[in-house]
C-alpha cells in the first residue's frame, strides 16, 4: 500500500498564497502520476491539478488555471500545489492521489489508485 500524506492547510485570506505538500510512501512515488483534489461541504470532490511522473504533462482545472501550480520532487517523494490569488471559492479540503497508470480520465476520482486524507483551506474575505 501506498500512503500519502497532506499537509500545508490553514485560514488565510482572500489574494494570499498557500502551498500544500503531500508526502507519499514507497519507493515507486516516480513512477506514478499525481492529482489534486478539493472537496467542499455538501459538494463533490472535484479535480483540481495533475502531474505526470517525471512532470512532463501538467493539466489544471479552468477554475485554478494561472493560479495554482502543481509541481513534484521525485527525490524527496513528494507533490506539492502552490495556490496563489486565493479566493473564498477555493475553500476545501484538498486531496492528494495517486495514479499508478497514468489514465487518460486523470479529472476524474475514479483515475487514482491511492488517496490522503486531505488538509483543510479556509479563505476568508
């Protein structure tokens, strides 16, 4: 089994940055692709960024397009989402996932293979 683990949330407010890390397990990490996901209260979770193993294919949501910047460190085992220009809207708890065949339907839950237990963003206005 693969673990990920988040962290990086908190309050801030509206215009200010974040930026989230997940750190994962095993040995393998290089291999997989890697996403980001968001879930707020009532909501679906929804995708948010992905990264192909070794970075060469970058895909964001249209909602965090110019924004967010997905980025991983193979070395050290891990992915991270820089979130800039933070809006109330982006309040979540963010996931981070991984994919171990990098899918084509890399927007959707169903692609990933392994999931963290999420960090909480708050933004305030």
């Amino acid at each position: 089994q693969v673990q990920l683990v988040e962290s990086g949330g908190g309050l801030v407010q509206a215009g200010e940055s974040l930026r989230l890390s997940c750190a994962a397990s095993g040995r393998t990490f290089s291999s997989y692709a890697m996403g980001w996901f968001r879930q707020a209260p009532g909501k679906e979770r929804d995708f948010v960024a992905r990264i192909t193993s070794s970075g060469g294919v970058i895909n964001y949501a249209d909602s965090v397009k110019g924004r967010f910047t997905i980025s991983r460190d193979n070395a050290k085992n891990t992915v991270y989402l820089q979130m800039n220009s933070l809006k109330p809207e982006d309040t979540a708890i963010y996931y981070c996932a991984a994919d171990r065949f990098a899918v084509y339907n890399y927007y959707t839950v169903q692609a990933y293979d392994y999931w963290g237990q999420g960090t909480q963003v708050t933004v305030s206005s």
